[in-house]
C-alpha cells in the first residue's frame, strides 16, 4: 500500500510547493527544469529550502489508463545511502491543484 511522504500544492507555473517528510519534515519545492538538454535528465528538479537538489521528477505515463503522471527520485546524503523512488499522485479528497508524494516501498 502507497504511504504519503509529504503534500504538494501545483501553482499557476506549473511548478509544485509543499512539505517532504523523511526523517522530518522539510520544506521542498519541485520546479521545473529550464535547462534539460537530454531526455535521461529530469523534467522537474526538487530542491529543499536552501536550494540544495535532493531529487529529480520525470513525465511517465502509466501504462494501464495511459494518463501522464510525475516519478520522483530523492537522492542526497541527508537521506541515507538508498535512493528513494516516489510518485506525485492526486491527494484524496483534496483540490485538484493538491498532490501526495507516494511512496510504495518494495521491502514493504
């Protein structure tokens, strides 16, 4: 089952602000990457609130219902060793405009 690692709120740029919790709870923004030059980089970079990258977001589409989604890869040393992989998903029962980090641990 998905667990929420923290709440996003989309504004008018496209771009995403809101709360990461990993050991804590961390303001984050996910903005969008202006500079990308290659398909591997990421679309969205994450950044916390004094503009270090912890992770990257990348434009998926789910292979079932075909819809467009964001996957997001945390990656510093401020998390441990391990990678961790997440999905921006709508918050339930939430403003169109609200979205959930999910988590789904593999281990779990």
């Amino acid at each position: 089952m998905a667990q929420a690692l923290g709440y996003v709120t989309k504004n008018e740029t496209g771009n995403f602000a809101g709360t990461l919790n990993l050991g804590g709870a961390s303001r984050i923004n996910i903005v969008s990457n202006d500079n990308k030059e290659s398909e591997a980089q990421p679309d969205f970079r994450i950044v916390d609130t004094l503009g270090q990258d912890i992770g990257g977001g990348w434009f998926k589409t789910a292979k079932t219902s075909g819809k467009e989604y964001i996957s997001l890869t945390f990656a510093h040393p401020t998390l441990g060793p391990r990678k961790v992989y997440a999905n921006l998903g709508q918050a339930y029962g939430k403003e169109a405009d609200e979205f959930a980090i999910l988590w789904n641990p593999l281990d779990a």
